[in-house]
C-alpha cells in the first residue's frame, strides 16, 4: 500500500525529536550476519547509515566477516575450526582473518558507502595502535590468535569523524603480549569501542528478532531489559548459548556509560531507522 502525502510528512514529524535528541550523537553499529550477506539487506543498512549521518547524527560502523573468512578458508582448503563459539585462529588463519577483513570486506563495505553518497573511511584496529589485546586464555581453552582487548584508542575514529566521514572499523587488534596481530570478535569490539567514544547507543545487528523467552517463538521477544535482569534469565535458560555474549557485550557498555544497547534483527530491512528514529522500537533494548 503506498503512503499518503499526509502519511508521509507523519513519518518526518515522528522522527523529528530523534533527530534532535541524537544530533550529534554517537551511535555505534555492529554489521554482520545476513545484513552482509543479502543485497536487499545491505542496502537498507547502507541507506539507513548514510540517513543517519546526513541528518547529523554520528554513525560508527563496526563489522564482522564470519562467511567471507570462511570461504577464503574453504578455497585454500583449510578447515574452519571453532571453539566455544570463536573461531579457532592460528598463524595461517591470522593471516587470511587480516586479509579479508581489514582489505577486501571492509573497502568493499566503503565502497559501497561511498557510491551510495556517503562518505567512508576504512579503519583497522591496528590504524594509530586503535585496538590492542592480549591473546585469549579462559579456564585453559585454547583459541590461538584469538584476543581480548586492553586498550582502545578513540582518536583514530574520533579524527575520522571530524572530517565529516563515516568510520568503517575492522576487528583486528595489536597484541600487547607479543609481536603478533590478534582476531577480535565484532560484537565485544563494538562494545568497547562505543564505550571508549561515549557513545549514546550501541546497536548489534543479528540473525535473529532478539532475546526471546522461548527461542522457538518470535513472539515472546522481550523487548526491554536491565542489567540486573540478566543474571535471573541466565539461570532460567532464558540467556543461553550464543545469546549469552553478546548480552555480556550490551551489559558492559551500558554500565560503562553507554546510555542505550540494542540486539536488532538485521533481518528486518532498515531496523537501524525503525530503532533509532521511530516510537516503534523493535528488538531488545538494554539500558
């Protein structure tokens, strides 16, 4: 059904007070999943970044690479291997991890900004020492290459941002505990680089509605949650398997200062807009 005139200036009137409560904001967005993937998705994504930024708000895009590594793997007929839900990363993979992500998926991704009208610059957690880490060593797992990050350095970001360009961050870190560079998970990445900005929100863009009381059904999504909610969801089963991290990634930053987290579904096209500058929130929110 095709919108009204009247329909139409309704939606501009109802984003109106977002875009002056986020006037230059920080919002910090992790892209990954379908979102990536899908050509129709992409480009609501991309349309919904560039809207953002146009309209004054300070949009930081954070990415993943997950199917890209894998099928660069695949081609040099290495196996993916993961532990714990990470992915197991030694000295062969490191190198195909930096390879496609801070080269060909994230300048593909700036690429795609740019023709599209905006204006992107690509970042490496390793641009300026942005992001550093140790490797990962948790109750004796072993994930290779895998780190967890010390330290970020906003300014790389912050001087993007100040250019009038869209910071486009891949998710490769410095080591701090020996001369190696060390794979980074996209969603804690995001997390404590929105953290480090003081950002207003950190959006994780998934594959699924968000945190839903039963995982078999979209309709028990929960919509908002606190941080002290988090702990009795966990032991109910409620938070469980791969949603767990990504809660932890939204918990933290919220209790470091970051004012509003979001688990959206990159699934649904331009769920970044409907979120950020509509009363028709979708996902779950934590705050």
């Amino acid at each position: 059904m095709e919108l009204s005139h009247f329909d139409r200036a309704q939606v501009l009137v109802e984003a109106l007070p977002y875009i002056q409560e986020y006037n230059k904001k920080t919002v910090v967005v992790k892209y990954g999943g379908n979102a990536m993937v899908s050509q129709e998705l992409r480009k609501a994504v991309i349309s919904d970044i560039i809207l953002l930024k146009l309209v004054g708000i300070n949009v930081v895009v954070v990415h993943g690479g997950g199917p890209e590594i894998s099928q660069m793997l695949k081609k040099v007929g290495k196996e993916s291997r993961f532990v714990n839900g990470l992915r197991y990363t030694d000295e062969e993979t490191m190198d195909i991890v930096q390879m496609v992500l801070c080269g060909k998926v994230n300048k593909d991704l700036v690429a795609t900004l740019n023709r599209s009208g905006g204006s992107a610059v690509g970042l490496c957690g390793l641009d300026g020492g942005m992001l550093k880490a140790k490797r990962r060593l948790e109750d004796g797992v072993d994930y290779g290459l895998v780190g967890e990050i010390v330290s970020v350095d906003p300014k790389p970001i912050q001087d993007t941002i100040q250019s009038g360009s869209i910071p486009v961050i891949s998710t490769v870190a410095q080591g701090v505990d020996a001369e190696v560079s060390y794979n980074i998970n996209a969603d804690t990445a995001a997390a404590k680089i929105a953290i480090a900005l003081g950002a207003e929100k950190l959006i994780l863009l998934t594959d699924v509605r968000g945190l839903l009381r039963d995982r078999n059904d979209e309709s028990t999504l929960i919509s908002r949650i606190h941080p002290s909610d988090v702990p009795p969801l966990v032991k109910e089963g409620v938070i469980a398997g791969g949603m767990i991290p990504k809660i932890d990634c939204c918990v933290e930053a919220v209790r470091s200062g970051v004012r509003r987290t979001h688990i959206l579904d990159g699934r649904i096209p331009h769920s970044i807009l409907i979120e950020v500058l509509s009363h028709a929130g979708i996902g779950t929110m934590i705050w």
